[in-house]
C-alpha cells in the first residue's frame, strides 16, 4: 500500500475521534449526562443541563433564538407560558404578584412577574411528563404527580426548592411520598393526601418533607377529592357523576373528627370558602343547578348561570364575592363528568358573583382577548386579589387576568 492511502484513512480516524471526544465534552458541559440522583432515588439533571436555550435575562426562547411568546404585561389578560404546564402557585412580594410554574413536559420550574416582562428560570431539575402539580409553602416547594414508564403507574414527590447564595441558581430536593396516591390538597406548609387501598381510603396530613405525618381518615370509600379549606379542616367530596348521590364530610386535621356536610345530593360537586361555613354547590341530574349553601342555616340559594365549582374560586377580601369562569354553553346533568375525562370542552367568560346581593356579571370575555377559545380550570387569586391566575385545559397554557382593569 502506498504512503497516501494510508496518511489519509489515518486522518479520518484521528478526526473521526477528535470529534466524538468533543461531541462528549460538550455534552457533559451542557448537563446532558449526569449521574446524579435525589435521596429518594430518582435521576434528575441538575442545574443548568438539558433547559434549552435563553436569553441574558433568563427568558426561554424558541428553537429560532427568540424569546418564547412575548406578551405584554401591562395588558389585562396575559398569557404567561408558551408551553404546557402542570400547576402554578402565585405569591405577592412588596414589588408585585410573582407566579411559579413548572412544565408539563420537561418539569422545569419557572417564575413570572406579573408586574414587569420578567420570566426566569428557577430550575432545570428534569422530572419527565409531570401531568399534575400542586403548590405551597409560599411557592417554596410543591407536590408534583408523574406517570412512570408504563403509563399507568403514579408517582407523587415533593419538590423543595432551595435557594443558594447566588440570586440564580436554586437546588431542588425530592422526596418521594406514598405509592397508591389517589388525591391530595395543600394549604401553606401542608400537605393532605389520599391513599387508596383495597378496603378503601386512608387519609394522611404532612408537611413537605414527610415529617408530621398524621392519620386523619379511615373509611371504605375510595372515589374522593379533597380540598384543604383552612389549616384544621379538609373537605372530602365523592367524586360526582350525574345522577348518582353524593356525599361531603369536613375532617378535622387535628383530632380526625370527621362531620357529614352534604349527602344524598345526586351528581355532587362542591368548594367551600375558606372559614368552613359556605359552599358553591353544583346538582347534576337532568339539568345541571348551582347554588349558595349555607351550613349553619342549611339553606340553598340559587345561583345562576350555573357553571362548575371547579372554574371558581373565593375571594378572601369580600366574602360574598366569587369568581367563575362560565361556559358560554349551558352545562347538562353529564357536562362536568364529561368534561373530567375530556369529551367535553367549553369556551368561558369570567363572572364575578356577588352572593349578598345575588347579582352575577360578566368581567371578561376570554375569548375575544385572548384570541382563542379558553376552557378555565384551577383558577387561584393573588394575596392581593388583583390577579385572577388560571389554567387553559385545552392546551395547558398559563394565564393571568388583572381584576382591577
């Protein structure tokens, strides 16, 4: 063989190398491989690996370089994500209202100023497929469900952000609750959640970290949801299905004392204002009825145009106001099952219920602002009550509605 051949097919060689080394190098300096893990076990990448790109200032930007959907914050509907999100949790700061999100997709969390442009990433920590999130403790840590490689099995972790000395990098720990998880609910540092098992449900409390954990429920049944009204109460409500009666208990978080709310009400469906004494109560037979219930009169208000407890949310400012988001179509008897699983969507407008009066009015019309049909679902209020931050359930997007323009 001549001297050429043999210079040249060692030249590829050598480069075929060179490159496959850099190609490593970079990949390691990018976050692409790690081999860290959590206490709890599971792989997560850290700080600064596998995110994307951004801007100097943190923004996320599109595979074209560009920030990722620019909306205008001085607007009073805004978009405030690009991409899917599992759950938000919103915190006021003497600057203004700040709203955390983690993505659906990725698991990365990050954080809004609802009064400036300012978007930054608080973590690239990577939990796969995140469906559902739940936040707390001042949107200091959250309760974040994945499904595992099957598609079947759930998986429920608190995440605990932790800030460290630099105003930009946070570290995230997990740590990995119950298997077997059927609901749950936070209230400040607390959790509440419901562990199904084959002779029915076992409720717990605990704070993020699993410490303080606490049996507050035992009962055969199994198909609850579950909302943590104030720091001594949990309401436990069956799941509705139209027609079918249903049931609401108050449990108490300290003792366990459990006290009958609502039953016998077919299709049930109900939220409590934060003091334990009133409820936004949905019946669905035929026709689908909203009502105010009293507790201590046990008396019932109609409230109309109805909609699902699920679209509200209470004001703590002015008791007798709630905010709703209302289907422009008339809901039926089946309309909130279908709706859980999907079949059914709607386009909402946001009404403000004022129940001493018993006058409902339309605030905004989503859909003519936003550009697109909007299907309201975990709508939270800021501290202030200035922002109503809600989610799209047609695409997951993140929204924010500012009820003082």
């Amino acid at each position: 063989m001549s001297k050429k051949p043999l210079i040249i097919i060692i030249s590829t060689a050598l480069g075929i190398l060179l490159v496959g080394l850099l190609g490593y190098y970079f990949l390691i300096q990018d976050g692409g491989i790690s081999s860290e893990k959590d206490p709890t076990g599971k792989n997560f990448f850290p700080l600064g690996g596998d995110g994307g790109p951004t801007t100097p200032g943190g923004e996320p930007t599109t595979p074209g370089g560009g920030p990722a959907k620019p909306t205008n914050f001085t607007q009073k509907l805004r978009q405030l994500s690009a991409e899917p999100v599992a759950g938000a949790g919103v915190l006021d700061v003497k600057a203004g209202t700040l709203v955390r999100y983690i993505e659906k997709a990725t698991g990365h969390i990050f954080e809004v100023e609802l009064f400036s442009p300012n978007r930054s990433r608080v973590s690239n920590t990577t939990i796969p497929v995140v469906y559902d999130a739940v936040w707390g403790n001042k949107n200091g840590a959250l309760v974040a469900r994945y499904l595992k490689e099957d598609n079947q099995t759930i998986d429920t972790y608190s995440l605990i952000i932790k800030a460290t000395s630099t105003t930009t990098d946070n570290t995230i720990s997990g740590i990995a609750f119950p298997s077997g998880i059927s609901d749950l609910s936070v209230f400040g540092d607390s959790v509440f959640y419901l562990v199904r098992g084959e002779s029915g449900s076992t409720g717990y409390t605990s704070n993020f970290s699993q410490g303080n954990r606490k049996q507050v429920w035992l009962s055969p049944i199994n198909e609850l949801l579950s909302q943590y009204v104030n720091q001594r109460t949990v309401a436990l409500t069956t799941k509705p299905a139209s027609g079918v009666p249903g049931f609401m208990y108050f449990v108490d978080t300290g003792n366990g004392n459990v006290k009958k709310v609502l039953g016998n009400v077919p299709g049930l469906s109900a939220l409590s204002n934060d003091l334990g004494t009133q409820l936004v109560v949905l019946k669905q037979s035929t026709n689908a009825l909203m009502s105010l219930y009293d507790i201590k009169s046990n008396t019932y208000s109609a409230l109309t145009p109805a909609t699902f407890p699920e679209k509200c949310v209470w004001s703590k400012k002015d008791r007798d106001v709630v905010y709703c988001a209302v289907p422009r179509s008339s809901i039926g008897g089946g309309s909130l099952t279908a709706w859980y699983q999907g079949y059914a969507s709607f386009t909402d407008d946001i009404w403000q219920y004022n129940l001493k009066n018993n006058i409902a009015v339309v605030i905004e019309n989503l859909s003519e602002n936003a550009g697109q049909s909007i299907d309201v679902e975990k709508p939270l209020l800021s501290e202030n009550e200035q922002y109503l931050i809600f989610m799209n359930k047609i695409d997951n997007t993140l929204w924010s509605l500012d009820l003082t323009k």
